[in-house]
C-alpha cells in the first residue's frame, strides 16, 4: 500500500487485544471525515475486532490484508 493511499497511520505491532481497538478508538477522532487511516498490527484478533469496530461505529473498512506477520487494515472515517 502506497502512502498515498491513507491520509494517517496507526502502528499497533505488537499489541495485544483490546489495546489495538482502544488506540484505533483514539486514533480515528484525529483522522477528518472521509479520509483514510492505515493500521497495522501483529495480534490475529485484530481480523475479527477492527471489522467489527468499522460497522459498529460506521467506519469503512476499504482494505484488509495480511502481509507476513502483519495485519494491515485501511479505514475510511464515517461521518459519525
């Protein structure tokens, strides 16, 4: 993913569940509306959170994908 395709960036590698949801909580506040955060992290529960924490909270969750250890997750900050 090339950095023109996200606006901001969250590194929660090596974290472990709940913290990378709870700094992607944060972290989407300081993204506008419409724009894009990137995130990347090394816990697998991440899969089932972050999509889970995008339709909850009305966030799209434009690109998921695992590159070799990593997770890495492109999100779209909803109106809300």
């Amino acid at each position: 993913m090339a950095a023109s395709e996200y606006d901001a960036e969250l590194d929660a590698r090596g974290l472990f569940c709940p913290e990378p949801v709870m700094m992607l909580h944060n972290r989407i506040n300081d993204v506008a509306p419409g724009r894009v955060l990137r995130v990347r992290a090394t816990d697998p529960s991440t899969t089932r959170d972050i999509p889970r924490f995008c339709q909850f909270l009305g966030h799209e969750l434009v690109c998921d994908e695992e590159q070799g250890d990593e997770f890495v997750f492109l999100i779209r900050r909803g109106e809300a």
